[in-house]
C-alpha cells in the first residue's frame, strides 16, 4: 500500500470483539479472508485521524496518483510538484498583516499537537501561503493530508479578507 501509513492511534481488531454481524455473514467473511479477498475497513474521515511520527522506518512518500486521490478530500488545496519533490499548496487573502500573524497562531497550535509543521509564508501584507509536505521523505504521506484537512477545519472567518486568494499569487 504505497503512501499508506498506520493510525499513531489505530488499534488492530479483537478476535473476540463483536462484529455485529450474523453468524452466516461471518462465515462468507471468514471464507473472503482466507482467499485475501476481503477489502480493510474504511479509513476515518482524515480530519479525526492523527499524524504518524515522521521518522517511521515505514514511512513512504506516496504517488502522484495516490496524492490526487486524497487530494478530493481536502478543498482547496492542490498538489505541486517543486524540483520532484510533491507538496501540498494552499493560499488565503487575510485582511491585515496582524490577521496574518493569527492565522499562523492557529496553524502553529494544529502543527504542534499533531507533530507536523508545514512550512508558512507571509506574502506582501495580506497573502498566507502554506505549503505542507513531509521533509523527512522528500514527498507527502498521509500526515500532509491529516493536517491539511485540520487547516480546514480552523475557524478563519474572522481573519480573511473577503476577496479570494489563488495558489498561483
């Protein structure tokens, strides 16, 4: 699973915790799973999941192609591709320089809890930019998704300026 990383948080299944299925449902899923045809479970939504410790032995840098699929679940943000190295982008108009400085407070409280620093711009007076994309692999992993989607759930209303910013400014 190229780009997949495990849940710092994620706890394998009890064979004895309750399935809540009936006992003929567990037999054709316990048939599936002997052939290697039975599909994981669905990941959580990426804003509830936590970062994995960037200096995972096991910590891959993903494909374009895997990065454009987890890319539906983080609005308005895009992939870029800087010198080979693929990074997360996204830009915000705020209303004033200090407003800018807030925004990076809020960022840097996510950054800290999760242990994933993206790297922030402040650009002219009033132009966040934010690029997130993990060092330590030259590339993005999950962890750049999780915390792109915890950026987007931040409450910024009262930081933006009310014309939008393109990635391209």
């Amino acid at each position: 699973m190229e780009g997949r990383t495990l849940l710092r948080d994620q706890a394998a299944p009890s064979a004895s915790a309750p399935t809540g299925r009936s006992a003929s449902q567990a037999t054709g899923d316990e048939a599936a799973a002997k052939v290697g045809e039975r599909a994981p479970p669905p990941l959580p939504q990426l804003s509830k999941r936590s970062c994995v410790s960037c200096n995972s032995k096991d910590l891959q840098a993903m494909s374009e192609d895997s990065a454009k699929t987890l890319l539906e679940q983080v609005a308005g943000w895009e992939v870029k591709n800087e010198g080979g190295i693929l990074k997360l982008h996204r830009a915000w108009k705020v209303k004033n320089f200090a407003k800018g400085l807030e925004f990076f407070q809020l960022v840097a409280a996510v950054a800290e809890e999760e242990g994933h620093h993206p790297d922030l711009h402040l650009v002219g007076w009033n132009n966040v930019k934010i690029d997130v994309w993990t060092h330590s692999v030259s590339g993005l992993t999950d962890n750049d998704f999780i915390l792109a989607a915890k950026i987007n759930e931040l409450k910024l209303g009262d930081l933006l300026s009310k014309k939008k910013a393109t990635a391209q400014e």
